[in-house]
C-alpha cells in the first residue's frame, strides 16, 4: 500500500468522527487491512476518483460568478453547497 499525502483540503478540518479518521487514514496509505488480515488496495479507484474530480474553491467559484458567459441550454441538475461535515450532515433534500 501507498503512504500517500491526502490533498490539503481533507487536513484542513480536523475530523472528530472516529470513522471520517480511519476513511482519510486509508485515503493517506491507499488502501487497508480486512479483518483477516488480507491487505486491501483502494489506490486505483481514489486515483480515477481524484481524476474525475474539480475542486471549486471559495476564490474560483467566485472568479466564475463575475465573468460573463454565453448563454447555455437549461439542465435538468441543481447543484446546491452546503458548509457541513459528515459528522453533522443537513438532512438529505429532495
């Protein structure tokens, strides 16, 4: 397993949850132990996780807000950012 360095946004917050621990302690070494024993990699599925993913900061969503853009077809998604942690999640909306 690979003693990876989780990116800074997963550090900055100091997680209380004892289980949001051991999921950014797995994260950090890539992969972990079943209960057998048995080593379990997870490298490969964070990797393609991280590649299909943009990270957008307070400074970029807001360099965004204040540059114009064409007109786009409408979409059926909403996408909504809430500030909570997994330990005090809102109440899922439908």
């Amino acid at each position: 397993m690979s003693n990876r360095t989780p990116p800074s946004v997963l550090t900055e917050r100091k997680p209380t949850n004892p289980i949001a621990i051991e999921v950014l302690e797995v994260l950090q070494r890539g992969g972990y132990r079943s209960p057998s024993g048995r080593a379990v990699s997870v490298a490969t599925e964070q990797a393609a996780a991280e590649q299909g993913t943009k990270l957008f900061t307070p400074e970029l969503l807001r360099k965004l807000h204040e540059t114009p853009s064409a007109p786009t077809r409408k979409s059926p998604f909403h996408v909504e950012v809430i500030n909570a942690t997994s330990g005090r999640s809102p109440e899922c909306r439908a």
